[in-house]
C-alpha cells in the first residue's frame, strides 16, 4: 500500500474519476462523477494499493480559522472514506496519521471535521467540541449568505500548543 499526497490541481482526469467512484460508493448521496461537493480541496490524501486501486481517501481544505478570540492556521478534513472492503483494518488510522504528519510539518496548529460517526475520531485523539459556528452558506453552485449556528459533529485536533476555545468559530468561508 502507499499513502501520498497531491495537489488537487495536478490530480489527472483518470484520479479524478477514481476519487468519485470511490467517493459514490462510500457516500451513495454524493453528486455523481464529481471528485468533490462544494469547492475544490486544496490538497487530497490518497492511499493506494500495489495495482494502482484507490483505497481510501481525505479532502483537505488549507485556511485560517477564527476561534473565539484567536487565529487558526488548520487543515479542514471532508470526503474522509474508505473503501468498504478495506475498512476496520486500520487504513483510515494510517491516512489520518499521514495527514498529520504532513500537517506538523507545515505548522499547522489544528486538525477539524464535521463528522456525523465521531467514534472512529475520538479512537484517533480528536476532541468532539460544541462551537457557534459562522460560515459561507453554498447550495449548488450558489452562494446564499451567512449561517451562524451549532453544528453537531465538530471535531478537533490540537498539534500545537494553542488550546481550543469554546464560543464563537468563525470558519472564514465555506463548511467543508
């Protein structure tokens, strides 16, 4: 198996269609043939088998975060899927400690998703947290305003030495 990561502008039409199969299968509401849902990720973490099978794989969006009173520098993770015959055998652990990894590296000071299963999280040291969350409402392909709700699922991880704050999140444009 490798794990490796890629700009998500240098991804070929052929890792594309494979990042949609995938992502249909995984999430059978996702729209059809498109490698993502609202705005293209930044980067994509991509683990594959020796043949070249696409096995799992996380979006990764790359932002600034306001988090009552303090500035962010985080990874949004969205699209987090394994292929359902590569599942509970550890993939999404090691693609989670890739990204990680990769995340240090970069300095950046916070992991965040919104998942609907935190378990499988929480098992990998991510914090289940309850903000009011502020962002860039899409629908399609349009913009329709600002929400200022509580989200169920924000998940949080450190990776340096700031704390995560309870109160208002400000996610500086789209949910991911």
């Amino acid at each position: 198996m490798h794990i490796s990561h890629t700009p998500d502008y240098l991804l070929s039409s052929l890792q594309k269609t494979l990042i949609a199969d995938l992502l249909q299968i995984c999430f059978p509401q996702y729209p059809t043939s498109r490698s993502h849902f609202r705005q293209i990720p930044h980067l994509r973490i991509l683990a594959h088998d020796n043949s070249g099978t696409l096995l799992g794989h996380i979006a990764v969006e790359h932002r600034m975060i306001h988090n009552a009173g303090q500035v962010l520098r985080i990874f949004g993770l969205a699209d987090v899927c394994i292929h359902p015959d590569y599942q509970n055998k550890g993939l999404g652990t090691k693609l989670l400690n890739f990204l990680e990894s990769l995340a240090r590296e970069a300095q950046i000071e916070a992991l965040l998703l919104i998942a609907p299963e935190p378990e499988f999280y929480l098992k990998n040291d991510f914090l289940a947290v309850e903000n009011d969350i502020k962002w860039l409402f899409l629908q399609g392909d349009q913009t329709l305003g600002v929400l200022n709700r509580k989200v169920g699922g924000l998940m949080v991880k450190m990776l340096g030495d700031k704390v995560w704050r309870s109160g208002q999140l400000d996610l500086l444009g789209h949910i991911f």
